[in-house]
C-alpha cells in the first residue's frame, strides 16, 4: 500500500529537493486551497478527517484549528513543535530528514486556514540534519513563490521561520515552547487564556505536531473520505507512524493503517523478541504512557482502545521490557529524567519527582525498606492530572504506576533481598 507520509523517504539519503517534490505532487495541495477552498473549508476538511494530534494527546485538528478566533487582526502564529525529547519518541525527525517539503506545505496550509501570516517551526537543537533539511526547504520554498507575499498570485502571505530549541524537556510542551521562543525560561503558562487566544507574544497562535502537519497536504488532495479509509479505526483516521526500541529483531519505525494492533507491530514489523529474551510489558507510546502486559497484545493502538485499558498511545513509538532487563532499573532511568527535566515551576513536580526517583534508586542499589512502594503509590497519586501547570508530572507517573501494578513482585524482591536480582 502507498502510504501518504513515507512515500518519499529513503532512509540514509539526501532528502528530495523543490523539483523532486513538486514532481510527486507537492504543493499542488497549497495551490487547490489558494484558488478553490476558503479558509473555512479547509478546516471543515480536516475535522472532517478525523485527523488527531499526533504529538501524543490526540485531540482532534479541526477542531483546534477552529479555536483560533477570527476577528483578530495579525500578527497571527503557526507553529509545528518539532522538539522531540521524550525517551523513545524519534518518528518526527524521520519525516523532516527525509521529506521537509511535506512539513513545510502542511504548515502553509494550516496557516492558511487559521489566517496566520507567521509560522516557526521549533526544533531540538540536537537534530542538525533535520535542522539543515528543513533550512534548506525552507529556502527553496521562498525562492519558488510558495512563502513571502502574493503566494501564487493571491492576496495571502506567509513568512516562516526555523527556531532551534534551547535542549530541554519542558521545551516541547505547548506553553512552554512558546516561551522558549519568546526568549524565555520554558516553564509553563497558566491556562486560560489559551495559546489560540493569546499565545506567543499575546497573540492567537496554534502549535501542532510534526506528524499531524505532515498529513495536510494529502487531506486536501485526496479528501477526508479517503482519509478516513486508511484506518482500521473507526474513530481515528489516516495511518500512523508507529515505531518499536528495546530488545527487538528489527527496531525501527513503520507507516501502518491507524488502529493496528499491538501484536502486529511487535511480531510482524519488529520481527518480535530477540532469540533468548521473553517479552514482559512495554510502554506503547514513549516514556510517559503506561505499560501494556501480554493480555493487551491484541487489542488496537489508537487513540480509544488504549484508554480503556488505563493506558494510552501517545506517540505510537513502544519502548519494550523483556525478562532480562529490570523493571525497578528501568524506572530509575526514567524518572531520574523526568527529574532532571522539570523546570521547578511546581511543587508536585520537582519535589514529588525527585522523592521517588530517590527512592528507586535506593531500591536499586540495595538500599530499599518496608514502605517505599506505598511511598511510590502515593507519589503517583500527588502528581496526578489537575496538581501541576502542565502534563510533565502526571506523564511521569504513569510508567511508574503502572509498573507498580504489573511487577509488584520485582519491587518486593529488591526490597526483601536487598540487592537488584538482575545485576
């Protein structure tokens, strides 16, 4: 099957330049919403599609795009959040490395829609290859009429930007990134107002994911019906990148119809576990999801069917857990980043993160006592939605609480023996 996001890519070569791109069909989409589509239609296409954020909370496009107030003069901002620093998450830089074109139409498109006459693209300042391809698009994009004033003969105009992010974690959440592009400490604003109402520098301002922009251009080519008929999912549409690291025959990324299952992309894309290894649980979409056990292979990874079962997609990107590697370790890890990586603007966070990440580094080293997994429970409890200004916190908690119900067993053995088993 042709898939719409990866068609163009081939991984280790330059990505394709203006021509090459405009000879696949690029900016053909720009062109059909410049000359035949009010802005109106454009997001009424997209709700239509059933197009979800996929940056990892999934919220509907369409519907974010149509809270950017109309009456409101310019300037008006686009941004695609391309600060991609959680633990297991890289799908993003594998489109802008191989298809910047993509990304920059998507975007132009969006910016259209809403009306905005600025967009930024916010990268992580690690990513020098996608930073140079993205560059460069943009570039050609100017050089070809496709950004700047009169686009394509039409009255619309469009300036856009490449920020490199200052490095930090906070950098990628919604609120924070703009204040890091304002220039300032990415801590989180309190909310409302909403960034579509007043974001950055106070003005209305919409922030998408790479991936979510990225499908723009076949939408309005090819129309939200088509869209929707990629998925196996009847509520989410399109395809997903969806990836697998750990301890895997062939950890990678692959395009999949979206709602395809757990076990599919496990055993047949990743070619399943490595010869002496036994899988245990993985974490399905990046750090800051919950785990999911043997009895969920099977269910769907989409948007609904993971929140059922207390856990949720986020990314699509799944960090494996095998029976070699030690839960409690693995833990440790993460939750020493999430305490590296909070920006001290709430007490839960920096202070409930730093308590537990303590504590399983205690429990690790042989050093845990009666009590510390109620300690645990708790600290997922006290850094739990609607207790801190941003998601940073109760992300965290979720690998943690879910690790505390599936291998109890493993935290009570260090506890009870002293020492980690697996060391």
């Amino acid at each position: 099957m042709e898939t719409p996001l990866t068609q163009n890519i081939s991984p280790g070569q330059a990505p394709p330049g203006l021509q090459a791109y405009e000879r696949a069909g690029g900016y053909q989409a720009l062109r059909k919403v410049l000359t035949s589509m009010t802005p109106q239609q454009v997001i009424d296409e997209v709700k239509a599609s059933n197009l979800k954020g996929r940056g990892g909370a999934g919220f509907p496009t369409g519907v974010k795009w149509g809270f950017m107030p109309k009456d409101i003069p310019a300037p008006r901002y686009v941004v695609a959040n391309a600060d991609e620093m959680e633990p297991g998450t890289f799908k993003d830089r594998y489109l802008m490395e191989g298809d910047p074109h993509q990304l920059i139409e998507g975007m132009m498109i969006a910016s259209y829609a809403m009306q905005a006459d600025i967009a930024y693209v916010f990268l992580r300042g690690e990513y020098k290859r996608s930073a140079e391809a993205i560059s460069r698009a943009i570039a050609e994009a100017y050089g070809a009429g496709y950004l700047g004033k009169n686009i394509l003969g039409s009255n619309y105009q469009l300036n856009m930007y490449l920020h490199l992010s200052a490095g930090r974690y906070m950098c990628g959440e919604e609120t924070g990134l703009l204040n890091a592009l304002e220039g300032k400490r990415a801590n989180p604003r309190a909310k409302p107002p909403f960034p579509p109402v007043s974001g950055l520098w106070g003005r209305p301002t919409t922030v998408n994911n790479v991936e979510t922009l990225c499908n723009v251009p076949h939408i309005v080519n090819r129309g939200a019906s088509w869209f929707q008929g990629l998925s196996r999912s009847s509520k989410d549409g399109g395809t997903k990148l969806y990836g697998a690291s750990g301890k895997v025959r062939r950890p990678g990324l692959w395009e999949l119809p979206m709602g395809t299952t757990v076990r599919e992309i496990l055993e047949e894309h990743a070619g399943g576990m490595r010869e002496g290894v036994r899988f245990r649980g993985l974490l399905p979409g990046g750090a800051s999801t919950d785990f999911l056990v043997e009895e969920h292979l099977d269910l769907p990874m989409d948007f609904n069917e993971l929140q059922k079962v207390g856990s949720r997609m986020g990314t699509g990107t799944m960090i494996i857990l095998d029976d070699q590697t030690c839960p409690v370790g693995m833990l440790w890890n993460l939750e020493h980043f999430f305490a590296q990586e909070s920006c001290g603007w709430c007490t839960p966070c920096w202070s409930g993160l730093s308590w537990a990440e303590k504590i399983l580094a205690a429990m690790e080293q042989g050093r845990g006592q009666q009590g510390d997994i109620e300690k645990l429970a708790f600290q997922t409890k006290f850094l739990a939605p609607g207790n801190t200004f941003c998601a940073l916190a109760p992300g965290a908690a979720e690998p943690l609480q879910s690790g505390l119900k599936y291998f109890r067993d493993d935290f009570e053995r260090h506890i009870r023996e002293k020492r980690c088993p697996w060391r």
